[in-house]
C-alpha cells in the first residue's frame, strides 16, 4: 500500500510490480487490455517515451538549485502577461475538471510551488504563469462553463490568437462524464483559431474501467471525426493517484522543445 503522494516520483513507480507500474505511467495501455479483439491501438501506441526520456523530463519539473520553478505573475488582459519570452503551454477546460488539481500534481516535485486548488469550482478568475527554469512557462487558464469570469471569451481568445510562443494548449475533459456541450465550444474555438491541442482526460480513479472506456473509445471517434488541430493520442490522468501524471510531464517537455528526441519504449 503506497500513499499515493509517493508516487509523484518515478522512482518510486519503478519499484511496483509491472502491471501496477504500467497503470500509472501508462494508463491508456493498461486500458487497452479490455478492448475487442482487432480493434485498431494505433492511437494508444503515438506518444510512448522509454524511460531515459520520462527521467528527463522528470528533472524539468522538479526545482532544485539552478533551475527554479516559481509562479510568476497573473493577468486579465494581454497587456499584463509576462513577455514572451520562452515556450509556453496552456491548459483550459471546464470550471470543475480539476486543472489546477492536476497543474498541482505536475508541480509536486516542486512543493515550494503555490498552485490554488479550491473546493469552489471556477476559483481561477486569471490567468496564472508559472515558469520552470529556462526552459518553458506554464499557464492555467481560468475555466469555462459554470462561474466562468464575465470577461473569460475575451481573455482566452486574445490569449490563443496573440500569444506566438504558445506551443500547444491542453484541453482538459472529465473523464468522468466524456465530451460536454462548453468543451464542443472550446474544440470549435481551436480549430477556428488553428491551435494545436491535446485532450486530457482528469479524474480516471473516479469512473469504472468500463465507462472510461466507452469514453475514451467516444472521444477518440470525435477526435478522428471532427478535428484538425487535435493530437491523436488522448492522456488519461489521476491527480491523485498520479496515474498519467509522469507522461504528461514528459509530453510538456517534448511539444516545447525541452526533449527533441523521444526514443519509444
């Protein structure tokens, strides 16, 4: 029985018993047990770091002395963002998806990090920057739908179309209900605007294998379906089992530039 806290380090995921281990860092593949016989895996399989790679990027997120990992500073308009100044990443969804949750969770190797995590959803009202050393800026962006700032389709779209060091936006989902009507809007605004993205699916420890599944084969579907900008492969993740947690990390770290080669397993 680890504390689920532990296993913000890969170190500590490598010492579980092999399928245990490959639930945490890999969740999509533990899922792809269950499906029908000759379904096609080609999207489970596209972004598959071996481990050289998950350590790399595993430095990037935790602070030490030369490479700090601090908030920087908030903003309601462009004009009191921080320059841009390195490659950056966004993560946008729904007011309760538990973004910050999980921009804690990536961060927890760095614990001198303040990420808010509210019990009210929709408590981030601006957008917050984090930079990780020299290396990239992370934004969590105020969420959509329920309690969503008043100014909210004004900041988000100047922050998409204007900001140029913007390497991909992470485009957060319940793994718990699927696809909802606010994130069909927010596909439609990054395909509109010609945004790269990626879909996330939070909170896995809390739906049963069989839902996620049904889920995951749904929005996989869509993706294929209905989207240019979006990368194939979904990411399941847990903030607090750390499920997918360690391959985010590592998929942060390749979209900017900070692990130019990814060696597959």
């Amino acid at each position: 029985g680890w504390a689920p806290s532990s296993l913000a380090a890969l170190s500590q995921v490598l010492r579980l018993e092999r399928s245990r281990r490959t639930g945490i860092v890999f969740p999509l593949q533990k899922l792809e047990r269950y499906l029908a016989p000759g379904t096609d895996t080609a999207r489970f399989h596209l972004f598959q770091p071996g481990l050289g790679a998950l350590q790399r990027a595993e430095a990037l997120f935790t602070s030490g002395q030369g490479h700090t990992i601090d908030y920087v500073s908030s903003a309601v308009r462009m004009d009191h963002a921080p320059p841009p100044a390195l490659p950056e990443v966004c993560f946008i969804g729904r007011s309760n998806v538990g973004k910050s949750s999980l921009i804690r969770a990536l961060f927890s190797l760095a614990p001198e990090v303040e990420v808010r995590v509210s019990k009210t959803p929709g408590h981030t009202k601006k957008m917050n920057f984090f930079k990780v050393g020299k290396y990239f800026t992370l934004v969590d962006m105020p969420g959509y739908g329920y309690r969503a700032p008043q100014d909210f389709v004004e900041m988000v779209e100047a922050y998409l179309q204007e900001r140029r060091n913007l390497k991909r936006t992470f485009l957060l989902v319940d793994g718990v209900v699927g696809l909802q009507k606010m994130d069909h809007v927010a596909v439609e605004m990054l395909e509109e605007f010609g945004i790269p993205y990626v879909m996330v699916l939070t909170k896995i420890d809390r739906v049963s294998r069989g839902q996620l599944l049904k889920n995951v084969l749904g929005i996989q579907e869509f993706v294929k379906e209905n989207t240019q900008g979006c990368f194939p492969q979904l990411f399941l993740v847990s903030s607090v089992e750390f499920s997918g947690v360690h391959l985010l990390r590592c998929f942060v770290a390749h979209v900017t530039g900070n692990l130019p080669a990814v060696e597959a397993t």
